[in-house]
C-alpha cells in the first residue's frame, strides 16, 4: 500500500516559516512567504537543504500553532489527576514526540498533567477528515488507521499500533484534519486540547525565541549577524540546567557544540601540577566552548556551575551552519584563549 511521506525539510522548514510569522506578524503573508523563502534559497547556496536545516529534525527547538498572539494566552489549564506510574509511562509515550523536544521539564509535566485519558472502541472515528482540529493525541496503546478519502475512495495511508501520536498538524497550522483516524482495535489514548497547546507550547515557543533574542543581544562577537540570522540561531539552541557542583564537560572531552550562559556561574578549569588552574570565569551574556569546535581540538578545561545555571546549548552542526558571518570575531577569541593556556 502507498503511504504518504512527509519529507522532514518540508517539516521543518513549515516550521520554521511558522514561528517567523508568529514573531513578526507581517500584514501581507504572501509578500511575506515570497521573501522568506528567497532569503532562505539564498542562503541555501550549494549546500542543499537538508544540510542547511541539519539536525532539527531530531532536536526540535521551534514549534508554534495559529497565528494568536502569544501574550494572550490566558486560558487556564485544567489538570486531569494520574498515578505516578501513569505519568511515568506517558513521558515515555511523548519522549520522541518532536512537539515537546523544546518544552522545559515544568512545562513537560504541565501537559503530562492536562493529558485527557481516552478509551476508545475498535471501529470508533477518533478525528475525520476535514473536520477543524480539537485535540491532539498520543498512542497508549491500539491499532489505529489514518484514512485519507478522495473522489469518493478510501485509503489507509498510515497505520499505528501501540505507539506514535497524531492530531499536531492540525494543531500547528490551524487547518482542517488532513485524515481520519479509526481505531482497529480497542484502544487508549492520551488528549491535548487545543487551548492546553495553545498556552504550553505556542507561548512557550514564543517566549523561548524572546529570551534567546534577548541572550544572543547582549554577546558582542555576535553582532555581525542580522536579526534574521540571529532567529535560526535562537530556534537551533536547546536549553541546558545544571545543579551547583555538576560537570558539564571534562577537559580532554570531545566538543559537541558550544554553550552561552543564561543564568548562574560556569568555571573552565585546567589541571596543571599541584591542582587546577581556572582559564575562565563565566556569567550571564558569556559564551565557551567555541574552541574545541574552530580548533577541531578537545576540551581545553572543565566546564562546572558553581550556582545552579541555566545554559543555550548550540551543536556543532549548526555551529558550523549559522556563525559563518562571526567566524573571524570568534578565532580572534580562540587565538586569545591559547596564548592564555600557553
């Protein structure tokens, strides 16, 4: 059977369109559209796209709904009571969900929370095509059949047993169920309203871009990026929480990414004979760990808070992707860095 393949660029590049539209509530969207979609053919190059867009499709950091304007979700949510085995279960229900990848872990128990436990019978419609989107909805346990309908056919484009989620799309983009979804066999499953979505994810992405804007702000070295380029760095970062005391990375570690400072106080230490010797200490508006990725070298010192810390975490990939215009700014910082070590 033919099933429709969503293609993960188109995915996130949606996506990503959407939360630009959310940020900057243009009043043409197609003019708009046309603009965006030039400014990212352009900075395409010849790299492709799946280059270009890299590795969101497995660390979703951007995900927005209908265009609403964020500060105004208000609405309150209604919790709905579980066991601790039963949330225990849904986290491990909604861990690959790439709608929840970006949320903190105070709002990741906020939607465990206001899930709506459904039980469904074999042969019920769960959502129908065309029908305007009410809920999202993970998989506890069941077969189920998305259904896409056509010049009077029916085709099960999708089936789904015992895991996955559907609804989101809906959600996201404010637009009519694309299929229906019939339950095989009797089954369960977990509900998001629309208006839960709306205040824990929208706004949440919403107030994410912000803050990072605000972050990404406040570092010099960063500058030479214009606004648009700063917003694909705020949608690549993931956010890092560290307790007093815990290690980050190890000196010799191999560098995965670099890490700007939201909150707290990080220290970079180097051993050297007779104890450790600190190479840098870092508050809110810093950055570190650049230099093992220009350098293609490992971790010169360890990394470790000594405050509870909040942290943006950029990976190599989009490292390599985003900074290319602060390049020359960020080796002068590493070229200062080795003298220091020297």
């Amino acid at each position: 059977k033919n099933e429709i393949h969503v293609p993960e660029e188109l995915e996130n590049m949606l996506l990503h369109f959407t939360t630009s539209v959310l940020e900057e509530q243009p009043d043409d969207i197609i003019d708009y559209a046309a603009s965006y979609f030039s400014q990212l053919k352009r900075e395409r190059s010849d790299q492709g796209i799946s280059k270009m867009l890299g590795r969101r499709g497995r660390r979703r950091t951007a995900v927005i709904g209908e265009v609403v304007n964020p500060e105004e979700c208000d609405s309150e949510v209604k919790i709905y009571p579980k066991s601790k085995e039963q949330k225990e279960r849904i986290k491990n229900l909604i861990e690959d969900v790439f709608l929840f990848k970006h949320l903190t872990k105070e709002n990741l128990d906020a939607i465990i929370d206001a899930m709506i436990p459904s039980e469904v019978k074999s042969g019920q419609i769960i959502i129908k095509q065309n029908d305007d989107a009410d809920f999202f909805y993970v998989i506890d346990k069941g077969e189920f059949d998305a259904i896409i309908e056509e010049e009077g056919r029916q085709e099960v484009v999708m089936k789904y047993k015992d895991s996955g989620s559907f609804g989101e799309l809906a959600l996201l983009h404010n637009q009519p169920r694309a299929a229906t979804i019939k339950a095989v066999t009797d089954g369960m499953l977990w509900a998001v309203s629309r208006a839960t979505f709306t205040k824990l994810v929208v706004k949440t992405a919403y107030e994410k871009r912000k803050r990072y804007m605000e972050l990404l702000d406040k570092v010099p070295e960063l500058q030479p990026l214009i606004d648009y380029e700063k917003m694909q760095v705020c949608d690549a970062l993931i956010s890092v929480y560290l307790r007093k005391g815990e290690v980050l990375f190890k000196e010799g570690d191999r560098g995965d990414g670099m890490y700007f400072v939201e909150k707290g106080v990080i220290t970079i230490n180097k051993e050297v004979k007779g104890g450790e010797a600190q190479l840098a200490l870092l508050k809110p508006g810093d950055y570190f760990g650049e230099l093992a990725l220009v350098r293609n070298k490992p971790r010169a010192g360890t990394a470790r808070a000594l405050e509870d810390s909040e942290l943006a975490f950029l990976d190599v990939g989009a490292f390599e992707r985003l900074l290319g215009p602060c390049m020359d700014i960020i080796n002068q910082r590493a070229d200062s860095y080795e003298k220091i070590d020297k």
